[in-house]
C-alpha cells in the first residue's frame, strides 16, 4: 500500500521517472509572419519538441528553444548537441523550430529580412511556437531560454531584441546582432565584414520601447578563425546587448571587443586557448 501512495505522489508531483523522453512534431502560424522579402510565402514552419524523461505532474519545467543554422535540420542539430541527453538530465523541454527550402533555398533563416529584424516575420513565427507550447505544457514562465547558431543566432538575436519580456537568456554562437543588415542584398557582405546599421543604436531603442527595465543576459561564442562569420559581428551582438541592459556607455570603435569588466584565459587542447570576456551588472553578469 505505501509503495502505491509513493508511486501516485511521484507521478502527481514529481513526474514518472521511468517514462522516456519522447519527441512531439507541430506546426504553427502567425498573423505578423510573412517576409517583407517574401509576402506570399505562407507564413507558417513546422517545430521539434523534446519532451524529456519523467516529464508529467505539477512542477514547471525550463523551455529551451534550439534554433538550427544553414542547411541543418532540427534533428542534425539534436543530434549534433546531444541535447535531448541534456533534457532529460536536467528536466528541459527543447522547441527546435523548422526552416525549409520552401522558406530559403539553403533552409537558413531570414534574420536579414527587415520584418523578422523587426520582431514580426520568423521571429513572430517562433514566438507563435512558443506561445503554443507553453499552452499545452507546464512551462516555467521566467525560465524560457533562446539559442541558435549562425542563422539561427542571428533568430534567436531578433527574437531576444524584439521580445525580451519572453526570454530569461539568449546564446548565441557564431551568430549576428539583431538587425545587423539592411535588407536581403547586403547580407552576404554583412556576415563577412559586419554590420551595415547601427546595432547598438538597435538595442537602445528596444530598451526605450520596453519600458527601460530589460535585463536579459546574452552567451556568445565566436572562433577568431571563422571564415563565414566575422568576428565583428559578435562584437556588435554584444554591444547590442550591453545596449538593451542599460550600458549607456560603450567605448570604442562599432567593430571591436567593447572593454569587459573581467576577462580571463582558458588554456585549451593543443596550444588554443578560450579568452572568457564578462560584463557586469553590479555584481551580475549581464
């Protein structure tokens, strides 16, 4: 009889631990997500959800969502982070939004469309996404998390400028700052020498459209010996950043490293190193 009582308390509480993590394919459509660029596409994509193992009962669970770059699908890009292993150890549910050719011809994202950099286009797309997986799972409102590579750091930029009263963290890896381009022609040359727009100018102004209380904190990862995304571009990002959090100030040139409050250096694998730039709120990261 105990044993029965304790097993109703942990699927009423805490969730079935012997129940496996299992994936959930949607597919969801915004009023504000067509393309400037591509007014007649419909503005729909499909997702991805992990649902991890012993999810179930009362407890609010942290909301990842995983956005892939260039030619990648969501699956390649579970697979390649391992990250339902993650899930499953840590309680997430992963959202992986789904690109097609129908939507670019390399399956990318159209971060350099001028309505996703608005916040409407794919961002609205996702936030839809969002939207309809916090209604149908128990989510931890102030635990929703953004992350994205290449194009998809450049989304998940968008996405974190646009609605940072949705995000509780944005990362971003090889990624670019939130309306970095000025339309679809100049992205090419954007992601290889940087932004042809004012990006800290960008995040000034959605601090200002928020109210002026945002603090969303920003993880963002560049190699120095990227081909395809300069390093620039990860400089503006975090200038864009400090900019949405209130840095009133940022010294020094658009395309450089904005000086940290502290920096070390991580020694790596066959003589590389990892140079670790943070900048504070006080005594917060931001």
């Amino acid at each position: 009889m105990l044993a029965r009582i304790r097993s109703f308390l942990a699927r009423l509480f805490g969730g079935a631990p012997s129940a496996p993590g299992y994936y959930v394919q949607g597919k969801k459509f915004a009023w504000h997500g067509r393309l400037d660029a591509a007014p007649l596409l419909w503005p729909s994509r499909e997702f991805l959800l992990y649902v991890p193992r012993g999810y179930g009962g009362w407890t609010r669970r942290p909301l990842v969502v995983l956005i892939h770059g260039c030619k990648q699908t969501p699956e390649e890009l579970a697979a390649g982070t391992r990250i339902a292993a993650l899930a499953d150890q840590h309680g997430w549910l992963v959202l992986m939004p789904r690109q097609t050719s129908r939507g670019n011809p390399w399956s990318c994202w159209n971060w350099f469309d001028t309505a996703t950099a608005a916040g409407r286009g794919e961002a609205a797309i996702v936030v839809a996404q969002v939207r309809s997986v916090r209604r149908g799972y128990r989510i931890h409102p102030r635990r929703i998390f953004v992350a994205g590579m290449s194009a998809g750091g450049a989304l998940a930029a968008a996405l974190g400028v646009n609605h940072p009263e949705m995000f509780a963290g944005v990362f971003i890896h090889s990624g670019l700052a939130s309306g970095a381009a000025s339309g679809p022609a100049s992205a090419i040359k954007v992601m290889s020498q940087g932004a042809d727009t004012d990006s800290h100018q960008i995040g000034s102004r959605a601090r200002a459209a928020a109210g002026g209380a945002v603090r969303l904190p920003l993880l963002a990862i560049q190699g120095e010996s990227d081909t395809v995304v300069a390093q620039a571009n990860a400089f503006q990002l975090v200038r864009q950043y400090l900019a949405l959090n209130g840095r009133a100030t940022i010294e020094g040139a658009s395309d450089r490293r904005p000086q940290p409050d502290f920096e070390s250096i991580v020694p790596l694998d066959e003589g590389r190193s990892m140079t670790i730039a943070e900048y504070r709120d006080g005594r917060r990261v931001t």
